[in-house]
C-alpha cells in the first residue's frame, strides 16, 4: 500500500525516489545477451542487496534509442551506438536501493573498459568502449528519465522485499 501511494506521488509529482526507494535504469546492451552476461549481471545487483522492480527482453527501436542518447547525438560515435544498440534484443532493468543510482555506476566501472577496474562489470567483461556490455542511468534525474522511456508504469513491481531488515538497519 505504501508502496502504491509512493509510487502514485512520484508518478504526480515527477518526484522521482529517494532514500531506499532511489532507482536506476540498467541494461544489458546486445553484446552481453549475446555472450550469456545476462545472469551474471543480475545475480551481481541481486547479490549486492538491490530489488528488482522491472525486468524485461526488448529490441529497441530507432526512436527509442535516439531519445535515449539524445545527448550523445552530436559524437561521431552516434550512429555506430544507435546501429549496435539496435542489433539484437536488450535486457532492460530498474533497480531500487539506497543510492542505487550512483553505486550501479561503481559496480559499472568506466565507459571505457580499458579504464574500469577488475572486479566491476566492465573490467571483468568486456574490452573495448563500443561494446562495453551494460548500461546505467549517470544520475538521478536521467534514471527518472530513463525509466519513463523505457517502461509503463504498470511494468514496474511494487513488492516488499522480505530481506529489507537484513540489508537496512
Ligand atoms: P556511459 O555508458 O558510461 O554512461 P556515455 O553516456 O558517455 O557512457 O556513452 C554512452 C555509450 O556510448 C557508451 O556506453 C559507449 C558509447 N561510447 C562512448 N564513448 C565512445 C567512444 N569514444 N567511442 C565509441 N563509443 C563510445
Ligand atoms: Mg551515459
């Protein structure tokens, strides 16, 4: 019920989530579907005390992809990214947990693989920039963002994680 009424304000009010209901839109791009990273990925968020509230396998579209890298639309990478990020079907997640946004970004590692430490998911999975496996929403206002891009309202579970007590003091 809380969590209905949570959800209803933020929806509103554009609001978006804070605390332990902060949350981040992830994706496993075509190249880690394709190189079975997908279980791997989620067992890593599961593992680390997030919920998942939204899960699904999509082949985006043009439209939807240029919307998500809009700001990105003047690199000269932009059409090689629309073209990869569109060639085969992506695992689209939100995640829910106390500043979730900006810890997904450190189990991420750096855009670029090169750069990402071992032990994060670029730094143990991938080798070069244009096929780097995962994304993560960069803040909370592009979470909000991209989670209303990606997503219906009626997609995203509301359900009461019964490990809540072992993972919150
Ligand atoms: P991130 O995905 O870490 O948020 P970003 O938003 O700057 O990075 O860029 C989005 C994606 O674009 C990135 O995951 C991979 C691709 N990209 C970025 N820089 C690139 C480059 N120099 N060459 C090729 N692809 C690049
Ligand atoms: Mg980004």
């Amino acid at each position: 019920m809380i969590c209905l009424f949570l959800s209803i304000f933020a929806y509103i009010f554009q609001s978006g989530w804070t605390g332990v209901n902060e949350r981040t839109f992830i994706a496993v791009k075509p190249d880690g579907v394709q190189r079975k990273l997908v279980g791997e990925i989620l067992h890593r968020f599961e593992r680390k005390g997030f919920k998942l509230v939204g899960l699904k396998l999509v082949q985006a579209s043009e439209e939807l992809l240029r919307e998500h890298y809009w700001d990105l639309r003047s690199k000269p990478f932009f059409t090689g990214l629309l073209s990869y990020m569109s060639s085969g079907p992506i695992v689209a997640m939100v995640w829910e947990g106390l500043d979730v946004v900006k810890t997904a970004r450190k189990m991420m590692g750096e855009t670029n693989p090169a750069d990402s430490l071992p032990g994060t998911i670029r730094g143990d999975y991938c080798v070069e920039v244009g096929r780097n496996v995962i994304h993560g929403s960069d803040s909370v206002e592009s979470a909000q963002k991209e989670i209303s891009l990606w997503f219906h309202q009626n997609e995203l579970q509301c359900w009461e994680n019964s490990a809540n007590h072992w993972i919150y003091n």
